[in-house]
C-alpha cells in the first residue's frame, strides 16, 4: 500500500496531559505504591502495562508449563484441602490443592494456631474455582505456591457483575507480589473510566488509521484491557503493534532522511590509482558477491550525500576486503578512511592485516614502497606516548590514508586533515553516539559503512538498523576447507580425553589450537547455571572478556534448588597450567591470552601464536572476532552452554580459515533436553550464520533481540514480535517513510513527534544502543 500523502494526514490533538498525571491523584497512595514497584508512575504508564495473556473464565490454566521463580497468575479449582501440624516445631500447616482437571498445583500456607487457617480452608474449600497468584518454588520435587494470593469472583462483586464477568476473558497482567494481577485489573479499570478521546493523543495519524481500519488509540485501550470477546483484544492488540512499529520505523525515517540531508564529499572511482593497484595484486578473485557489493559501495561513495551502510557477512565471507576497496577508493580520491574496531587485539589484527594486503601500497615515502601510495597507521589507548603522537600527526597530515583503532580514536585529540569514510567493524559492539562521535571529526559529513559477521534476519534488520540500506555476503572464498563440530558431555570423562589428545594431535601436525574458557582466572567469581556470562572485567577498550555475544544462555532456565555449589567455570590460568602439567601435552609451549594483558604481551602472544612457537592459546573471547590464524584448525570451547549461539559461531570462525579443515569441540555440563543443549546441539548441527540467527533469536527475550534500547519500561516495543510481525514491519516501514519524505521534521504530527521523543530518547543511543 501507498502511504498517504502529507496533505491528507492531519495532526491528533494534543490533548489535556492526562497521561502524564500520576496514579497517586487516581487510585490512590497504596496501591501507587505497589504498582511503583512495577515501573508504573503515570496513567499513561498504567495504560501502556497491558496484559500478558487472557484467560476463558469457562476453561481452566493449563497448570503443565509454569517453570520454577516464575510469578504466574492461573485460574484453577481447588481440589482439596487440610490442616495438620508442623513437625519438630510449633505451628500449623495448610495444604491445599489446585487442580486445571489434568494437573495439580499445591498450595501451602503457615500459622501460628490452627485458627489462623481456619478462615482460609474454609475460603479454598474443594470445588470453588478462582485465581491464584504467586512464585512458583519447588520442595521434594513438586512445584507449589508458598502462602499465594488468591480471589474468587463471587466474593469480590455484587453476583450479577460476578456472573456478567464469567463469560468475559479475564485479563492476567505481569504482576509482582506487591500486587496481583486483579489488583492491577481494577486499577485500569479506574483510569479508563475516566478518560475521554481527548485525554489520549493518538500518535498513528488519522488517514493510516482509516486505512489500515484501525481504532483510536482510546478505544482500542480498552479492547486490550477490558475486552468482551477474544476478538477485542485481539484486534486491540493488532492495533498497538502496528503503532509500535510505526513510531519505530518513523523514527528511523527521520534519521536516515537526516543523514540523506547532509552534504558529502563525493569521491567517486579514480582510475590508475592504489585501488587499481591493489586489485591487480590480489592474489585471489573477488566472489560473485564481494564483486555485487563492491560496486554498490563504489557507486554510494561517488555521491554527493552519504552513503550509510550496514555489510553483514557469514564468518569468513571476505568483508574485509570490501571495506578496504572502499577505503582505497576514497584515499584515491583525496580523502582519509578511519576504521574502528572494539578491541586492541582486533584493531592491531586489522592494521596488520591491512598493510600485508596493501604491502608496497602502505608504504608511502617509505624506501620500496610504490610510487602510488598511502600508509597505515594504528591509533590505541596503550600507545607509548612517542608512538601515539606520530600516529596522531599521521592522521592529522592526511599522511595516512588508512586510520585504524579502537575507542581511542573518538578522543578530542585525534584529528583528521579530510575523513571521507568511517568503517565501523563488529558494529553491534558500538553505539550510534559512539559512530557519530568519530563521524563528528570530518569537515563534511563522512560515508559510513559498518560491519557485522552477526547474521541478521530480516524483520531484525528492518526493526532495528532501519536508518541502514543493508548488503549480505553469504559466500566463503574458495579453497576454505570448513569446520565441523562436536559436542564433548563432561558427563562423559573419556571423550573430554579424547579432545585433548586430538588437540596433541593436531599441533604433531603442524597446526594451532585455541582452547576457551569463560573467565580469566580461577579467583574470578563462580557463576551458577543458568546466569548470563554478561557481566566481566571489561579491557583497556571497554570490551568485556565474556562479549555481548553470551546474551541468551540461559542454561535450563529454572531457579536453582539447594544443594552442592556450582562447580566453577573454567578459567584461562587455571587451564593453562592443567594443560603445561598434562603428560599428553608434554614440550607443548602453551599460552594465555584475555583483555587484562597489557598491549603489548597480547601481541607478542598472538604473534607467537600465529607463528607457531606457541602452538596452543588458552584465551577468552578476546579472540572473538577478526583474528586471522589460517593454521588454526582445533578449538575446544570450555563450559560452551554458557555462550550464546552468535558468540559461539563467531568463536568457531577463527579456525578452518586456510586450507586445512577445522574441528570444534564443544565442552559442556548441560543436561539432555535442556535449552541450553538445544541450543547447543543447533550449533553442532550446522555452519549456516543465518540459520543459527534465526534459532538464537526465537529462543531470546525480545529485549534482547533488540537491544537495551529496547528493553525496560522506556521500550517502545511491547506486543510487536519482530521474528513473526514482518508484514506489520513492512507495511509501518513503507507509511512511515513516505510520512517522513513529506514531513521531515513531524511538524505536522506532534503526538507521533513527542512519541518518538518520549519512546526512543537520545540517553538511549538514539533508540538503537546496539549492544
């Protein structure tokens, strides 16, 4: 569909600020209080909370699938019920029963006496059917509801209202023990019933609402809260995901309208210079799709605005030498590229790459370098102060041509004589205020090309790097000879043998292997299954060693009952000494590498590493990305359920690179059926990045899917689901841009404008802190 035009879209009316008001001045001090403590402050706040689910009061809550810590809200019927005295102590015990008709649930509640449990057997007795609310624990291997809140119709309402709402579907709000789900129920339904239209700005404009058929924001509040029919809440919740979709993809219009806006210099294809050279000595040929977005690139340089583009890419797909044709042909053209990368150890890897590509062509002025030349040059935060002020005045001349370096390069103290390109590599780890940041230091707005060999999915694309035209390498240069990989069970001591002597084996042959762990010292806090590896020691770049990559491991997904503590996850020291004290690995150099080693010691270790004096590297995730090893060809990935499955591809990446195969060997304590060998066994299962993406997002938080500028009660994406909603997300993309090609700047829309100003706030990295 054709969006409308501006002239037949009007503004909504800014209405009274009711939205803003606080619930304190509407439902009162206690119960603003306990929905405080569920991030609800305002009206709007209130209204924007909307249900997790709908019960069908004539069908009880399948009782199958209510996972252990969870805060659940189920509609049951009490099946029976008992008081008896507590064991070895004073005090009684109530135990009820629940039941949906197939499973039960148990309920347990403590007194002093047994009358203080008398009124509650009497209120559960066996038959009645209401709502229970509470944790689900665990005690002797059953689930059950400790001392749960509980409300059956009949005793909260007159009985004809009762009997009116027992053939309505019964909202269920996320809820805490502050307050259940009802209580939340009957909060809303005091704010909706004094709210009129123009007590709620709708930010969908009038012409895309009477197109699409859609209701005001109004009413459909209240199909979401208080619906009369499935069908309500349904075509209530089908409203707001559009609306969530809009404003995002709005939002992202209006910053790709900004970029298209500003001046850039053009700097079109020179031919006879460095990129002409460059080409004529490689020492291979481009892929069909190295060649297909090459010439995108090119032709987007050559504009006069600029070029704002994402290259996603299978691990090994040859990004980086696209990134470098359009560095050559903006140095060609007069101007300077910078590259930031997250790490030193990527940074160092890409600059020393990049001059053994370029050889004579990196080596201007220098004795045998090419009469047509540039020179590279590596700005980082351990930079002895010598090097770094000739790497500044290098990159202050215009002497070098190439500029590359982590974090360090958006300090106030570099400076560039003409940068027409900004390369941002494994981008996810960058925010937009960062990009922007080293975008800042050119004269004219600079092109900018970022990367990532984290495969995105469509709708993830559209959703979340929407201000981006995207291109996809998904072809491996020839002669790779691929990686296949193994699932190694602790629970199994002689295949974790067998890994260590194919390890042995395979450095008798000549090769490199990468052992991973998790943490980089053994004193380093133990971390109990099922928690995020999200938290580390970040190194001198701000990168920690655990990577963004492990968001999503989640283990089995179940509180932890008591017993032994965890065992500790494997440690870099602590390997790296088991593996220079095994037999098995006798006269066998091993090294360590991970983000607390100073600069200069990482180097070393990599250089000694990739030239085999030291043939076995004990690391973090450090080496996740960009390291270029083609004699690497084993890795064992310890305690490998507690990485996410990007990380794990990415990890897997940096072996089988030359012309030897590779074997990865994923270590792990999970148990069968668990999320986390799920997760595992799809990665042993295939090398498709794409296919792995897909599996790693269906199996995430939708938070985490989009980053935390998503995530939180700031998020403006609640209902939308981006891994199913694609029409929705193509149909609010397509409005939304035309919106914005007519109206720039939402003069004409303020609700939507003060939407994406309240929603999408620039302390959030202007809604797309992708990290």
């Amino acid at each position: 569909m054709t969006a409308p035009s501006a002239a037949g879209l009007t503004p909504g009316s800014h209405g009274r600020d009711r939205l803003a008001e606080p619930l304190r001045a509407v439902v009162g001090t206690k119960t603003a209080t306990a929905l405080a403590k569920l991030g609800l402050e305002t009206v709007g706040d209130l209204l924007r909370h909307y249900p997790r689910r709908y019960d069908d009061p004539s069908r009880l809550t399948d009782l199958a699938d209510l996972p252990v810590g969870d805060h659940v809200t189920v509609f049951a019927r009490t099946k029976s019920t008992g008081i008896r005295p507590m064991r070895g102590k004073s005090g009684f015990i109530l135990s009820a029963v629940i039941t949906d008709g197939h499973r039960d649930l148990d309920l347990t509640f403590f007194g002093k006496n047994r009358g203080i449990l008398a009124h509650r057997e009497h209120m559960l007795r066996p038959g009645r059917t209401g709502l229970f609310t509470g944790t689900i624990g665990e005690f002797r291997g059953k689930r059950q509801l400790t001392h749960p809140d509980y409300l059956f119709p009949e005793d909260a309402e007159e009985r004809t209202r009762a009997a009116e709402r027992a053939t309505l579907p019964t909202p269920i709000y996320p809820a805490s023990g502050a307050i259940p789900s009802w209580g939340i129920r009957a909060a809303v339904e005091t704010v909706l019933d004094t709210l009129r239209e123009e007590d709620v700005p709708d930010p969908l404009p009038e012409a895309v609402r009477a197109e699409r058929g859609l209701p005001g924001l109004l009413e459909t509040l209240r199909l979401v809260h208080a619906p009369r029919t499935a069908e309500d809440w349904q075509a209530g919740q089908e409203r707001l995901r559009f609306e969530e979709a809009f404003v995002l993809q709005a939002a992202l219009a209006q910053r790709r309208a900004e970029a298209r806006a500003q001046p850039a210099t053009a700097r079109a294809p020179r031919p006879g210079g460095i990129l002409d050279a460059f080409d004529a000595r490689l020492p291979f040929s481009l892929t069909a799709g190295q060649q297909e977005v090459g010439a995108t690139v090119a032709a987007e340089l050559a504009r006069t605005w600029p070029m704002q583009r994402m290259l996603q890419g299978e691990v090994g797909s040859g990004k980086t030498v696209v990134a470098l044709r359009a560095m050559l042909q903006v140095v060609d053209a007069g101007g300077q590229a910078a590259l930031l990368a997250p790490t030193e150890v990527l940074a160092a890897q890409h600059a020393r790459t990049i001059s053994a590509m370029l050889g004579p062509l990196a080596e201007a002025g220098m004795l045998g370098g090419a009469d047509r030349a540039t020179r590279v040059t590596l700005v980082t935060g351990s930079l002895s102060a010598p090097a770094r002020r000739a790497a500044l005045a290098q990159a202050a001349s215009g002497e070098a041509g190439i500029v590359v370096g982590t974090h360090a390069l958006l300090s106030q103290g570099v400076q560039f004589a003409d940068l027409g390109l900004v390369v941002v590599d494994e981008q996810h780890r960058f925010g937009v205020e960062q990009r922007d940041a080293l975008r800042a230091k050119a004269m004219h707005a600079p092109h900018l090309l970022v990367m990532t060999a984290t495969p995105i999915p469509r709708t993830v694309a559209m959703t979340v790097f929407g201000d981006l035209e995207i291109s996809t390498l998904r072809e491996v240069p020839a002669g790779r000879a691929g990686v296949r990989t193994h699932l190694v069970p602790l629970g199994r001591p002689g295949w974790l043998e067998r890994a260590w002597q194919r390890l042995r084996e395979q450095v008798d042959d000549g090769a490199r292997g990468f052992v991973l762990c998790p943490r980089i010292t053994a004193a380093d806090d133990a971390v109990e299954p099922g928690t995020d590896l999200t938290e580390d020691v970040p190194d001198e770049d701000g990168a920690g060693d655990a990577g963004g990559g492990a968001r999503g491991a989640r283990g089995d997904g179940t509180a932890r009952a008591a017993g032994p503590p965890p065992r500790p996850l494997a440690a870099v020291d602590d390997i790296a000494a088991r593996l220079r004290a095994m037999p098995l690995l006798a006269g066998v150099p091993v090294g360590e590498l991970h983000g607390r080693l100073p600069a200069d010691e990482r180097d070393a270790t990599m250089a000694a590493f990739a030239g085999g004096a030291v043939p076995v590297l004990v690391t973090t995730t450090v080496i996740e990305v960009g390291v270029d090893v083609p004699d690497a060809t084993i890795m064992i990935i310890l305690d490998a359920d507690r990485f996410g499955l990007s990380q794990l591809h990415q990890l897997r990446g940096r072996i089988g690179r030359g012309t030897r195969p590779g074997t990865c060997l994923a270590v792990t304590s999970a148990p069968p059926g668990s999320p986390a060998m799920e997760r595992l066994e799809a990665f042993a299962a295939t090398t498709d990045g794409f296919e792995l993406a897909r599996v790693d997002l269906a199996q995430r938080r939708e938070g985490d899917v989009l980053g935390a500028a998503q995530s939180g009660r700031g998020s403006s994406l609640r209902l939308l689901r981006v891994l199913e909603d694609a029409d929705i997300i193509d149909a609010a993309r397509g409005e939304a841009r035309a919106l914005v090609d007519a109206d720039p700047t939402l003069a004409a829309y303020p609700v939507l404008a003060r939407t994406i100003a309240e929603q999408l706030d620039p302390e959030r990295a202007e809604f797309l802190d992708r990290t």
